[in-house]
C-alpha cells in the first residue's frame, strides 16, 4: 500500500486533535484513501508539555526544517497561527514542492494572493477549510459542490465567543462584561479578546468568503468592522419586541457590480434560521442563482471540530498523491487569470433598514422634533416604541426606520445628538431582513 506522508508544524490545541484522529481512525483513513497516511513528524517549539496524547519521542522537533526541507514528507499542516514566521514556512514548503494545510485565516486574509500565487506557479495544492468556520464544510462546497452557482450573497455567524456572549445576553439580560468574564472563565473566550469582541476575526473569515463567492482580491482591511461590545441588554430587549435578535453578522453582497463588505451587530428577525444559531456554534448562508439558499451549520472552533477539518483537507490532497494530480482544484475557486478587482462599496453607500435608540428628557414636542429631522435626512419611520411618560428623567424613544442611506442616518443622528433635550449618544443597529 502507497505510503502518504504529513509533516504537522504546531502541536498545540488543534494540533493535538489531528494527531487523535491520525491516532484513532487511521484503519479509516487507509479505508477511504486506499493507501496509508502517516503522521512523518511534529514540530513545536515546546515539546514536553503533555497534550494528553502519546507521540513517538522520534516524531518529535522543534526545527521547522524537518518539516519543510524534508523530502519525505508530501503534505505539510500549517497550524501555529499568526502572520510570521507562518508566512515564511508556508511559502517555504511551497518552494519546496509541498502541498499545504492551513487553518490560519489571518495569514491567508492578509498574505492569501502571495501564497495562492506561489502555490499555483508549483502547481501544488493549499486548503484551509478550517480557517472559516471550523468544522462546517463551507470552502469545500462553494470550490465543489456549488461551483456552478453566481452567488449573490453570502451571511455568517463566525464567531463562537462572540455568538456565546450575546446568547447568554439574550437569554440572561445580562451584561456584557459579565459575560465576557464568564467566558473568559470558561475557555470560550481568549485572556486578550480583542480580535474576537471586536469583530476582526469574523473580518478575516468573511474576506476569504468573499473571494471566494465572487472571484476577487480582497484584503480584509477593506472589510468594514465592528464589534459588539456596545450591545447592551436594553437593545437586545428591545430587538425581540420588533421581533429580532442581535447577531454578530458577516454581510457580503454582489450589488450592481459592487461588493457589500461588512461585520457588524446586525438585527435579523426571529423567523430567520440564523436567528436560532447560538451558544458557540457557528452557521454560512449562500445565495446562489441556481440552489437557491443553502444554509450550513455546526461547531465554529473548538479541537475535535477544527481538527475534522483540517484532515479533510489532508485526505483530499492525499487523494491527488496517491492519482498523480498536483492542484486539482484552485485555491479560491477561480483560476488565477479569472479572478478581478469588484470595487467595495462604500459604507454612506449602503442601503438598509435601522434600528435608532435615542434617550431624551422627557419633555412635550421632542418626538415631533426627532421625527423632524430624520424626516429631512429621508429616514421614514416604519415603528416606534415609546415607554411610559417619566416626568424630569431620561427615556429611551426607540425607531425601526424603512430602508435608507447610511449618510443620511449618520447625518441625521449627528443633528439629534446636538439638541439638548439628548442626554446621550445615539444608539443605532442595522437590520437585515432580506437576505437573498
């Protein structure tokens, strides 16, 4: 039986999990592959920490050479994450004739076009299903099983923590700092959880999307991004009463030609199947002209799930090996000579419905004049929610407008935010109801 050999660069969490499953189900592997997958060698700077697994003492480096420079191995797993000394490794085992898996959607979202462009000039094969949406199939079925599709939009949740913490805000009303401490705690939370709160996690994983749904260079700088850490339980309260929740939500849209590139707290209503994704998980919907909806679903991060992904990928080069095939399937969909620059559009572009939380003092004429200047900014009023009179304080006057311009809401808030019945800065969310 023909002998496939995987040289695994990181042997920490995920690492950990592909070295189980080259443990556990290497009778399966051989079964479906028809010739057996060897775990050649195991690079990491730390060595001797038990990972809870047992790995051969001669398996084990911590000189990346004996990965990359290797002529024995064929497949190299890239899973130390960051961009540097990723990039390097990964362009290095290209050189060197190596196909590469990858789950670090930041490399790949800033160096992505450097790497896919070396990999095709050696006519070797990079994947990185699990760098988006861990165990969820979704890079495999847009570059597969949906390639005969135009999409025209593209919708995920993909961010665990972020999806966990305003899941326990919803169901709890609690704070999020509260939770964010609770998952911290719990291991769903990194100790600096900037890039996740923030949104520039999900900013990586939908660039990569979006290359890959309309067949563009796209740096995720380009992406606009917010987080949720100004999501507070009043308007989750508040979104469930207009029949919505709050989602941390990646939007990627073909428009006349233009690309809608955007992760925000977003507002989806109850009946939507995105709505119910919660706790950790994570979920992809696509629009394709001939499918229709597809929506995918399942465990965002996490070892096991990670690690699932990460050896699909394996055995789908494996299997190019073990036939003589060297990049069967292009690395962002597209053959490289197909793929264009599609202009962002830009966010005062962008048309949509909004949510607006505005507190004033509780005084005769102020909804009148509220409703003034959004009214001249061209903002309708589609509903509104007005709480009971509390004479000398502060009350909240909440609106869900019909579709309008980004600009004119921005414009409008900033003249709302001036008059001095506002005792503080306007909320505003934005809401997806057509996700087609």
């Amino acid at each position: 039986m023909k002998e496939i050999r995987v040289g695994l660069l990181g042997f920490g969490t995920i690492g950990t999990g592909v070295i189980k499953v080259f443990q556990q189900n290497a009778d399966l592997l051989a079964a479906r592959l028809g010739a057996s997958l060897r775990l050649q060698r195991v690079v990491d700077l730390d060595i001797v920490t038990d990972r809870g697994v047992i790995v051969e003492p001669g398996l084990l480096s911590t000189q990346a050479a004996d990965v990359l420079d290797n002529p024995d191995i064929d497949i190299v797993v890239e899973l130390i994450g960051g961009y540097e000394p990723a990039r390097t490794f990964v362009l290095r085992a290209i050189e060197n004739g190596k196909h590469v898996v990858t789950a670090n959607k930041a490399l790949l979202a800033l160096h992505g076009p450097e790497i896919f462009a070396a990999a095709a000039r050696k006519g070797v094969e990079v994947m990185f299903e699990a760098a988006v949406a861990g165990g969820i199939p979704i890079i495999s079925s847009i570059k597969e099983n949906l390639c005969a599709n135009r999409f025209r939009t593209v919708f995920g949740i993909l961010n665990g923590t972020c999806n966990y913490i305003l899941t326990r805000m919803t169901n709890e009303g609690a704070e999020f700092t509260e939770v964010l401490h609770d998952a911290q705690a719990n291991g769903y939370a990194e100790a600096d959880p900037t890039f996740d709160i923030e949104g520039v996690d999900t900013a990586h994983k939908l660039a990569l999307l979006i290359g890959l749904c309309f067949g563009t260079r796209i740096n995720f700088k380009s992406v606009h991004t917010e987080g949720i850490s100004q999501i507070s339980p009043l308007d989750i309260q508040y979104a469930q009463q207009f029949g919505y929740k709050i989602k941390l939500l990646a939007i990627g849209k073909m428009v006349d030609g233009q690309i809608e590139a955007r992760v925000h707290p977003t507002m989806i209503p109850l009946y939507y199947p995105l709505s119910d994704v919660d706790g950790v998980f994570n979920a992809v919907r696509l629009f394709g002209d001939f499918v229709g909806p597809v929506m995918q679903y399942g465990r965002g991060a996490g070892m096991d799930a990670t690690a699932s992904a990460v050896m699909g990928d394996v055995m789908s080069i494996a299997r190019g090996v073990q036939s003589g095939v060297g990049q069967r399937t292009p690395a962002m969909a597209y053959v490289p000579e197909a793929i264009t620059d599609i202009p962002i559009k830009s966010m005062d572009e962008i048309v949509t419905q909004y949510y607006l939380r505005v507190s004033v003092l509780d005084k005769p004429g102020v909804l009148a004049k509220i409703a003034g200047i959004l009214g001249e900014h061209r903002i309708s009023i589609s509903s509104m929610i007005q709480p009971e009179r509390q004479i000398g304080g502060a009350v909240p006057l909440v609106f869900m407008t019909h579709e309008a311009c980004e600009a004119d809401v921005r414009k409008a808030i900033a003249e709302i935010d001036h008059l001095d019945v506002v005792q503080e800065q306007t909320r505003f969310i934005r809401i997806e109801s057509e996700m087609d």
